[in-house]
C-alpha cells in the first residue's frame, strides 16, 4: 500500500506521521523537544544535534507503529513552526539557528525603528511583515552580538528546510516560510535582495525559493541508514505550519477562512491579490498553494490562559472529570453555557487585536465584576475567557476586511479549541459566520502529506485534492440575536481595552506582550 509521510517540527515537539493515499492517518509519533534560553534574555536556542535525533526516532517509529514499508513510501515532505532559522557555514555544519519567538535582538529591532521609522514602513509593503516577528533584527544581532558566527554563514534556511536538507543534503527555501523573514518579496515570492543590502546582509546567503509541492530531492544514503527509509525516496517541499494547516483543512482558495484555536488563535484569511496599505496592522505572508496570500492576524495566548484557568482555579473539576472518564473541559463548558451572554458585563483583557507596527497587549486582567458568588463564579471568568477569544476573532476579521474589502462566508475551526461546542458556538454567535469544524486530527501533517503527493502526481493539485480529502464532522450556525448582543459587547470590550492599553503603557502595570519597540507614539 502506498503511503505518504510528514516531518512536523512543531514549538514544542517533533512528529513524523503517515497517511494513506486517501488521507487517512495510519500512524503518528511525536517527541518533545525544548528551546532553551542561554546568557541572552528571551533567546529561544534551537539544539539542531538533539532535535536531529529526535526526528530520526519518529521517523523510525512511525514506520514501525504503522507496520509500513519502507519500499511503499511515496515521497515526503515538511512542515515546521515559522520564523525559526538556522544557519549554515561553507562546509553545510549548522553554525546558530534560534527558535520562533526568540526575542533577543530587542535593541536591533528598536534601533531599526528609530534610526529611520519610514524604512520599517517600507520594508512591510514589499514583504507584509516587520521587525516584531521577522529575521532582520536577528541577523543584525548575530553580527552585532557574535561577529565570528556572522563572518562563517554561508546559508540560511527555515526549520522545514533544515528537515529537507538532513534528509537529502540539499539546500531549498519555499515562499510561505520564507516568507515570514521579512526579505521575500511578496509578489515575486521570491528573495528581495535589495532588501538585505539596505540591511548591510550578505544577498549571498538565500537558498533558491521553490514552490511549495514541487519535488525537490531524494533521501541520501546517510539519511537512509539513520532513519531507515529507503535511498531514494522522494522528498518534495513543504511549508509553514499555518499554510499547511489550511491545506489539511481545506482552506485553499481565493476568500476563504480559517482560524486555529490553539495556544494562540490564528485567523487566515485568503487572497489571490495581496494588496498593502499604509496602516500595516496586519501581518501578510505567501501560503503555501501557487498564486495564493495570507492575510494573517494572531491573537496571544488563548489556549495558554485557559490551561492556566484550569490548573490555577479548576482542581475540584479535574478532580471529577478523573473520576467520571472525561475531559474536563467538558465539565467546565456545561457549567459556562449556562452564563449568559456578555459574563454580566465582566470583561478580560488579555490579547489586543492585532496592531503590527505597535504590537503590544495590556496586562492581564477581570474587571466589572462584583461579589456576587451565584453571577460571578469561576464558570463566570471561564466563560468570559471563551469570548474573548472570540470577540478577538471578529476584531480580526473586521481588520482584515478594512484592508481588503472582503469577509468570508463561513469559517473553518480547527485544532484544540475547536473540540469545544460550546467554544464553537461562541465563535459562531460573536462573528456572525457560520463556523465549520473539520475531523483531521494532525491538520498541518495532512497538509504536508497532500503536497507530497501532489509533487510526485499521485493527486492533482492541491485545490481538487484537500477539498476531497478533508471532512467537515461538525457545523456550528450563528443566531442573529446572539450576534447583535455581542455587536454591543464587543464595541464596549474595545473601549475598556484601549484603557487597560494606557495604563501599561504609563508603566503602572506590565504589557502582558510587547514587540521590541512597539510601545512609540
């Protein structure tokens, strides 16, 4: 039986998975890894020695759990986390690679913006994006910080590329990864040189750019012998995570959506004409499907919060969930659904939408509540944390569609947050779009193993394909009236926040996130 395999490099683990010609998952092993900081505040390391190790386990693994052979393999291809980079001296030796949040070069990124404000400017609308996530102020910090190491790159890739060149000792970049460094032109999908000039980094370090499900290589001997795949098999280029997570749930054409609904929310909004505004709120990247953008909007934390709501404040309910052989989650969502629209009139703040050029969120906070115990309970504050995640979303899709002039028609929810009705319907009822909710479990695997197939023509294209293969198990329609009660929650939510916002910002509490710099008037 021909079968398909993915290498994810995810934040905070690696798996290789295996599916069949039909998509069907037949196996899935995963290995947690760490990024750990070193004498630099916020450095994010990513240990390339170990974490080669660690894939190789999954990769013999999976083929074992699955009972698969090697011979029957179609191609592979990869999926990482974005903005990752590792770099590379003459001889192909990894020499630094950091992982997706390192923050480290917190006074390069400000001096970027102080020295000259309309540069940041300038380099967004070429690349939609700037210096809070992109690898410019990295580099600068490398050449800044650690002079020695800037004098030995040769290469640069992303982390799917890394797993692309231990398997076959190839160099590649693809455009929705490569993207995200802020030196990709985003309508040539293609490297801006004279972007890294203006930056004083050497044009010289830029695998070529091939599109994403184009077949590239073939495994190595020596990858061969280490993962036990077989010598030849084809490797064909992948993607960023959120590109190929929309493949695997189907979101590949012109005007559609998808948010995923994990530690943080990522609303994905397609576009076949990525048009720039001066505003530049809004992040923008290539996706992983030719002639195809992304209007990109994340917010911070929501899947983290509600891990921390549940260890801090829900032991009763872990403890009861245990008992009765269920998630308790579950418990909490029956208890919450009983809270009515709005908490009250309690508010959180958390995650700000989104502001690129000033990105920076208030201190978390629950205000606008009183010592009612039967009103303001913990399902109460539960609650509250659901719609705000929520409201986050409309503010999203409103931000995008200033820039565009378009919303979807529906939404596509997908990974842990989606396993909620409850949340389901919130994000239903706040938006006023109907949300859909795929079955896939692994998502951005699929989405790999689709383009792996479609590299080696196994499937036509991605389009035909990840509209066949991906199932819709659930569907959740908005009701009109709920929607205009949060029409009013959400424009009172936004005047709080812009509050909460000033009072960091005057340095009487502490942003719960702030990009380098953002925090300039």
């Amino acid at each position: 039986m021909k079968t398909l395999m993915a290498i994810d490099a995810g934040t905070g683990s690696v798996r290789a998975v295996l599916f069949d010609l039909e998509g069907h998952q037949l196996g899935c092993v995963s290995r947690e890894w760490y990024h750990k900081e070193d004498k630099y505040p916020g450095s994010m390391n990513f240990d390339w020695k170990t974490n080669w190790e660690l894939t190789k386990e999954c990769i013999k693994g999976v083929i074992s759990q699955a009972g698969a052979n090697p011979d029957e393999i179609a191609a592979i291809s990869t999926t990482c986390m974005r903005e990752g980079i590792v770099l590379y001296d003459d001889k192909g030796e990894e020499i630094w690679a950091c992982a997706n949040v390192d923050s480290r070069a917190k006074e390069e990124a400000e001096e970027i913006i102080t020295k000259n404000p309309k540069l940041e400017l300038e380099v967004y609308k070429k690349t939609g994006q700037t210096s809070a996530l992109d690898a410019i102020p990295r580099l600068l910090w490398i050449k800044n910080k650690e002079p020695d190491i800037y004098k030995k790159i040769s290469k640069l890739t992303m982390f799917n590329d890394w797993l692309i060149y231990k398997l076959s000792g190839e160099f590649c970049c693809e455009p929705s990864n490569a993207s995200t460094t802020g030196l990709v032109n985003l309508k040539l999908r293609d490297w801006d040189l004279d972007i890294a000039k203006q930056f004083d980094i050497s044009p010289n370090i830029f695998p070529k750019i091939i599109e994403s499900g184009s077949l590239f290589s073939t495994v190595n001997k020596d990858a061969a012998l280490e993962t036990g795949l077989k010598e030849g098999t084809p490797i064909v280029v992948g993607g960023g995570d959120a590109q190929l997570g929309c493949i695997g749930v189907g979101v590949v054409d012109d005007f559609e959506a998808a948010v995923f609904g994990g530690s943080f929310w990522q609303y994905e909004y397609n576009t076949s004409s990525p048009a720039i505004d001066d505003k530049s709120k809004v992040r923008v990247n290539c996706h992983a499907v030719k002639n195809i953008w992304q209007y990109e909007a994340i917010a911070f934390n929501p899947g983290l919060i509600m891990r921390w709501f549940r260890d801090a404040f829900c032991e009763y309910e872990k403890e009861e969930a245990k008992k009765a052989g269920r998630d308790v989650y579950d418990l909490m969502n029956e208890k919450a659904s009983k809270v009515p629209i709005g908490c009250y009139g309690m508010k959180c703040a958390f995650s700000d939408i989104m502001d690129y050029p000033n990105w920076r969120h208030a201190a978390p906070a629950f205000s606008n509540f009183s010592l009612d115990p039967e009103k303001f309970n913990k399902y109460t504050f539960y609650r509250a944390i659901l719609e705000n995640a929520a409201l986050l979303t409309r503010g999203h899709i409103e931000l995008v569609y200033e820039q565009t002039g378009n919303k979807p028609e529906f939404i596509t929810f997908a990974s842990g947050a989606s396993k909620s009705p409850l949340w389901c319907q919130i994000l239903a009822d706040a938006t006023g779009l109907e949300v859909r909710v795929p079955e896939v479990k692994e998502a951005t695997a699929l989405g790999a193993a689709i383009l792996a197939g479609v590299g080696v023509g196994i499937y036509k294209n991605v389009s035909e394909t990840a509209k066949k293969l991906v199932k819709i198990s659930a569907v959740y329609k908005p009701d009109i009236k709920n929607y205009a009660v949060y029409s009013d929650v959400f424009a009172s939510w936004k005047n709080w926040y812009a509050k909460e916002l000033e009072i960091a910002d005057l340095g009487l509490t502490n942003h719960m996130w702030a990009a380098p710099g953002s925090n300039r008037r």
